[in-house]
C-alpha cells in the first residue's frame, strides 16, 4: 500500500522525464538525481506522455519543453538555464503598438462573460439583500470594468423603458426616478443607497452624496450608464420656492455627436426617455421645426414657467467605483 501512495504522489513530468533518459551502460556508476529537476518539474503543467526518445514540438511552450527534454544531471548542475533574449528584429515598432490602456480594457473585454437574462435578473435580487461593498466582494469584483457596468445599466435601463409601475417589476424599490436607477444598477451588482440615508434625505440626495464622497461626481462628457443629476425639478417642500435641492435622477444612455444627450428617467408618465444638450441649455429646439435639443423636465405652475433639462441639470456620476 505505501508503493501505491507513493506512486500517486509522483508527478506525471516526472515520470515523463525519467522515461525520456537514457539508461545507463552495465558497470557505470549512477550518478546522484539533481534536486533542481524534480523541484521545477511539478510547476510545470502536465504534459501529454512522450515515447523514449520522443521530441517535443516546437509549438510547445518553453517551460513544458524544460520538463520533458532530456538533461543530463551533471550539466542540470554545472550550469542553470540561459534566459530567452528576444532580437531586436522580433520587437514591433513602438508607434504600432496599441496603446496599454486600451489594450488592457479589450483584452479585459474578451475575457470576461456578459452578464444579462437571467443571470442579470439574479444579480438584482441578491443584491437587494447582500451589500455589495462588504469583505465578500470577490464576486462581484468579476463583473466591476466601466465597460461591463455600462452595458449591464443601459441595457437593463433600456428594458425598463415604458414601465409605469416599477412595483410590478420588484416590491423592494420605490415607484419613483430612484427607483428606477436602483434597478438599473442592481444589474451590475450596485444597490445605490447601501450606505443609507441621513436625517431629512431623500433618495436622490442619498446617492449624490454617495458620488460626491466616493469621487464619482464630474462634469465632462458623459459616458453611458452614467447618472445624471437634477434639482428642483418639483416643489418638494410645497413652499413655492424653488429651494428644493437635489429632487430628479436619470441614467444615460447616449451622446450625439451635436452634444445632446439622451437619458432614461421615471418621470410623470412612467419610465421614458429625454434629451439635454448643455451646449444650448436654455433651448428646446434650436430652430423652429428643427430636431429638440433640451426636453421640458419642470412644467409651468401659477408661479413659475417651465423649465428644461439643461437649466435644471446639476452633475453626471460614473458607476465604477460607488
């Protein structure tokens, strides 16, 4: 029974390398086995056996090639492995190089899975109820790239478009411009007011504080899946003033090349879209008959006019990193 442990102890390079050597002429004395091999053999990944006097090809990486070519201990001692040098012919010309940046988000890109369907919907649930910022974070961190979070909101977002009652969609958000965005990110694994609420907040505060702390808040060109912030879009205190704070809040969706934005809220009429150019703030359309550019987000009352998405937008807050 200890040989047949011990057999399944042995690693299969190494077996490969004894096959691989030579055996020795009657009379001669067996040298020492060279600690060196059989250290750097299981680091190795397994190889496919080879037959005595077999070479390995040339496709074969080089540290499997190191396990399975034959050596002679003598000289795996006297001297250790010269380093692979690349010519200075194999190194590509710098100006064609893609930039690391972009390559390291491609890259990360490709190999990680798109998560929607079904699997989206799981995400949101489990996110109600486990805080996504807690020490367990490894699985959510699979999914936390700017690329992935924005397809995940926008796609989610864009699902929602038409809803009029978010309870229909899940009873743990309220059927409100918060409710909606809590839903759009609890598809990336975000739920936006984790951190709580302080004494006279609302949601909408709630979470702008949260991008404010967090560092989120800008004022440059938005990208998809971003949040976009607006304030006294209704008289929240029923005073007649417009000392309302933070009271509407969206996801984008788009940038047109014009510089007008479109975003996805909950408002008056259910889940819909707007557009906002801050290029032309106080403008619906630019001219008579021509494409709108700023959508009414605030309807004329007794006391005040209308107003529109340019004139009452405060900032945009990235999702990585909430």
């Amino acid at each position: 029974m200890f040989r047949l442990h011990l057999f399944a102890t042995v690693p299969l390079c190494a077996l490969i390398g004894c096959a691989t050597v030579k055996p020795l002429e009657a009379g001669s004395v067996t040298p020492a086995r060279a600690p060196e091999v059989v250290a750097e053999a299981p680091v190795s990944p397994p190889a496919p056996p080879l037959g005595e006097g077999t070479i390995a090809p040339e496709s074969a990486s080089p540290v499997v090639a190191e396990a399975v070519t034959p050596v002679s201990p003598s000289v795996a001692e006297a001297q250790p492995p010269a380093p692979t040098v690349k010519s200075p012919e194999e190194e590509p010309a710098r100006d064609a190089r893609t930039p690391a940046v972009v390559s390291a988000v491609i890259s990360e890109e490709k190999s990680r899975p798109l998560v929607t369907g079904v699997v989206a919907a799981a995400l949101e649930a489990v996110a109600l109820v486990t805080n996504p910022a807690s020490d367990a974070s490894g699985f959510w961190e699979a999914y936390r790239t700017p690329m992935q979070f924005a397809r995940l909101i926008v796609n989610r977002s864009i699902q929602l478009v038409g809803e009029r009652n978010l309870g229909r969609v899940s009873r743990g958000v309220p059927n409100d411009c918060s409710g909606f965005v809590r839903l759009a990110y609890l598809s990336a694994g975000i739920d936006l007011v984790a951190h709580g609420f302080l004494a006279g907040e609302n949601a909408v505060s709630a979470i702008f504080r949260r991008a404010t702390e967090s560092g989120r808040l800008h004022h440059r060109a938005p990208r998809p899946g971003d949040l976009v912030f607006f304030r006294e879009t209704y008289d929240r205190n029923r005073d007649g003033r417009r000392n309302d704070g933070m009271t509407h809040i969206g996801v984008v969706e788009s940038l047109a090349d014009d510089g007008t934005i479109t975003f996805i809220h909950r408002g008056s009429k259910g889940v819909a879209r707007s557009r906002m150019n801050l290029s032309f703030p106080e403008k619906h359309q630019l001219s008579e008959g021509g494409p709108v550019v700023n959508d009414f987000l605030r309807p004329a009352t007794k006391h005040f006019r209308a107003y529109l998405t340019g004139e009452l937008f405060v900032a945009f807050a990235s999702p990585d990193g909430l």
